[in-house]
C-alpha cells in the first residue's frame, strides 16, 4: 500500500526541522531570542515534536505518549543531540500513528 499523502508531507517537514536545527552554529544559538520573536528555535522544536507524538502518535494511533506542553516551552538548554532524538520520536510517532488509520479516518473531520 503506498504511503499517505499527509506522511509523507509531515516526514518531509520533519527532515526540514532536522536540517533546521543542525546549521545552528552552536547549541547556545538554538536557546537564543532573537529581537521580536517570542521563542528561541529549541523550544520550537520541543513544541513540535510534542505535538506530533500527541495528536498524530497518541490520539490518532494509540502510541501511549503523555504530552508535558509546558515543558516544551519551559525547557531550556536541552542539548541538540536530544533535539535531534525528539524530531526522530516525532517522526517515529507519525509513522506508528498512522500506519494503521483507514485511509477514511483520515478523510474525516477531526
């Protein structure tokens, strides 16, 4: 069976957010604020790979993921390396998440 259109988007998404993160100069850069944005580009990633593993992971595909939202906007200064292992749980979840939804299920409102 060939894989869902919304898969494959949000790995491709995912890879983007990887590449993302690994041009960072260095892992201070990732917790920097720059002038007028609200949040440095690690919490970003923090918030998106929890979003991910909940709503497509937990809710679409039981994966059994416990979401802390507001550790992904309170954490700081997690290491890229663990970054990194976050989009691969992301991706992970989405894969997992969506493996077994009819492809009815997908078409449904939410």
């Amino acid at each position: 069976m060939p894989q869902p259109l919304i898969l494959t988007l949000l790995h491709r998404a995912l890879d983007a957010v990887r590449r993302s993160v690994e041009v960072y100069p260095d892992e201070a850069s990732l917790w920097a604020v720059p002038g007028g944005l609200p949040n440095p580009g690690g919490t970003l990633v923090l918030h998106i790979a929890g979003n991910l593993q909940h709503y497509v992971g937990a809710q679409l595909g039981g994966t059994g993921y416990v979401r802390d939202r507001d550790a992904e906007f309170a954490r700081r200064d997690v290491p890229r390396a663990e970054l990194l292992a976050e989009i691969d749980r992301a991706r992970d979840a989405v894969t997992a998440g969506l493996a077994g939804i009819a492809p009815e299920r997908l078409a449904a409102p939410y």
